[in-house]
C-alpha cells in the first residue's frame, strides 16, 4: 500500500503539472503585485493552503520544501530580494520542469536570478536525486552488488555533498506538502528541517491537519492521500513534531476557523506553524537570568521550566538564549549583564548565592 500511495501522488502531480487541477488543496490569496511577474502556466498549476511567505525576510536564503511549479519560490524570491536566495526541493520531474521554464523570464522581470530547483524527497534532504538519475543512466543496476555499490555511493553523497547543508537556510517554508510524505518518513521530515536550520532560524509551514486520528480505510485510499486528504496528521501531534524534532516556540499563525473539507466526519483544515530552532548558549555562561514580563501568570518553556509572571529566574545559558529570539516578542526580559547586580535578589536569592524559592536552578 505504501508503494500505491507514493505512486498516486507521483502520478497526480505529474498530470497537475500539465493541467490545473481544482481539486488538489485550497485556494490561497497572495499580494496580487507579487505575482505579475509570474507566468501564467505557473501560476494556474499551483497547489497549496497557506501563505508561508508573509514571514520571510530581505537577504535570507529559503528552503521550499515541496516547491511543486515553483510559485512560491518566485514570490519568495521577491521579498528576499536580490540579497536574499531561494532554493525549491521536490521530487517530480514535471513539476521541476514547470518551475525551471519559468525561471529565465522571472530573472528577466525582477532584473537579478536568485532562485534553483533541485530534485529530493523532503523527508531526505541529504540526497541529490538529480546525481542518482544520471547514476543509474550510465550504471543500471542488475544484480545485489550494483546495489550495495549504489547505496554505497548515495551514503557518501548524503555525508560529503548533501543537497542541502546542515545550517543552512535561514526559513524553510512548505505549503500543503507535509501531508504528503509517508507515515513512516514523517519524523525524519521534521528532523531534516530542523538539521538544515541555522541556528535562530525557521519553519513556517502551512499543511492541511485533520481534527482527529484519520481512520485506516481512508488513510490508505490513494486518491484521497493524493489530494491532501488522508495523510494529514492530527493537528496536535502535528504542531507537537516539531517540538520532538528539537525546535522550539511553536506557534499557530493562522488556523482556518472551518474545515476545508470533512470526510466520514473528519474534518480537514488549514494551518500555518511557525517553529525557531534555537540559539546556541552563551559558552561563558552556565546559567541565564530572565524575567516574565506576562501577559500569563506563568507559562512553561519548551524546555520544562515554568516562569512566573514578575518573577526573575535562573534558566541553563541555552534556555536563556532561546528565550531572547524573535518569537517572544519581548515578553521575556534578560536580567544579564548590567540588569544582573540590580535584580540579585529580586527572586529570592541570598547574597551567597543561594537559590530561592522561584529560581530553577
């Protein structure tokens, strides 16, 4: 059944690519003046559910996980600016022949190039399969030792010229893709985006999720898994996998009030996630003061520390860190540096350097 699936959505993203098909994903507005510069074809075969652009910044390199004909990219390529560079990974040979098509008359219209198609499964962005195609052209594989000597050559690719570096890109966007990926490779999915993150950098995905677990006679119906459908995980363990793939601050951006669509009475939505993955510690730091400013009476960090509104606690450097990037909008203070004299013993602490009763050392 596995095999049934992945060639569904091969087959049927293969026909999309020739001609527009309705029926795959929800319609999406974007700012109508970034897409003058698309072409037409593109623009008319285009799939998604979400806008993960809108939180790409001017001079980041971004990666579209399942960047389909490329639309986008083109938009990405936009906002980024001529600074900036975006990189579009997907597995189908007609997709990433519509999107490379485009690409000579975008450069031309926005006046610089800053965008590449490359061909991978999102769930191993480690493996070039442009480089395993004109592999197996000039060595078909016949026998079990040119197939240990194939999956010898693609281990050294993955470790030594991987098609995406570790630490790479600045914000990995999808957009109604996630739920296309196989069960059994979802985990390594999430993995992946959180390898190729630099540090303080993000995820923002937008995937359709289904309000509850998604029953087996539908989660093994080509069509449906095909269309969006029943390979969408449910949307708690969805926003709850980034955290186990070791990102942090996960937030709901945008949550479709209704479902798009609901089936034998599961409702299937959209969302859009964004997740950071954190920033290394301070190396001449061990442990990190901060303060809650609220508007909670406390909240938990990722990492298990709990943080009282108005009360100053000692956090690991790392959790520290963490908590002074973007996604907390200030809501979290650093009590370091000039601050730390003056706030000593504002939690509690003694002279000697004891702990009081809200530090969480």
């Amino acid at each position: 059944m596995t095999m049934d699936l992945g060639s569904a959505v091969q087959q049927r993203y293969s026909a999309a690519a020739q001609e527009h098909e309705p029926g795959l994903c929800c319609p999406v507005d974007f700012e109508p003046a970034l897409l003058e510069v698309i072409p037409k074809p593109v623009l008319e075969r285009d799939y998604g559910c979400g806008d993960p652009v809108s939180q790409v910044h001017p001079g980041e390199t971004v990666l579209d996980l399942g960047s389909g004909g490329g639309k986008v990219c083109f938009i990405a390529a936009q906002v980024t600016g001529k600074a900036g560079r975006v990189i579009g990974v997907d597995v189908n040979d007609d997709m990433l022949g519509l999107a490379r098509s485009a690409q000579a008359e975008v450069a031309e219209r926005l006046g610089y190039a800053n965008v590449e198609f490359r061909k991978g499964r999102i769930e191993d962005l480690r493996l070039d399969l442009s480089r395993v195609d004109a592999y197996l052209a000039e060595n078909p594989v016949r026998d079990h030792a040119g197939l240990a000597h194939l999956e010898e050559t693609m281990a050294r690719w993955r470790a030594d010229e991987p098609l995406v570096a570790d630490s790479s890109i600045d914000s990995v966007i999808s957009n109604c893709v996630l739920n296309l990926v196989l069960p059994e490779a979802k985990q390594r999915m999430f993995a992946e985006i959180a390898r190729v993150l630099v540090p303080g950098g993000r995820a923002v995905i937008s995937d359709i999720v289904a309000d509850r677990d998604v029953p087996a006679e539908l989660s093994s119906d080509p069509h449906l898994w095909s269309g969006c459908y029943s390979g969408a995980m449910r949307e708690d363990r969805f926003v709850h996998a980034f955290a186990a793939a070791g990102l942090t601050a996960t937030t709901v951006t945008k949550r479709d009030a209704g479902p798009w669509k609901t089936i034998s009475g599961v409702g299937f939505r959209s969302i859009t996630v964004t997740a950071w993955k954190p920033l290394p510690p301070d190396p001449t730091e061990a442990v990190g003061r901060v303060l809650y400013a609220g508007p909670f009476a406390s909240v938990t960090t990722d990492s298990g520390h709990v943080l009282q509104r108005g009360l100053a606690a000692s956090v690991p450097a790392e959790v520290s860190a963490g908590l002074m990037a973007e996604p907390y909008g200030g809501r979290v203070l650093s009590l370091d540096g000039t601050d730390k004299a003056r706030s000593s013993l504002s939690d509690g602490s003694t002279p000697g350097g004891g702990c009081g009763p809200a530090c969480n050392c």
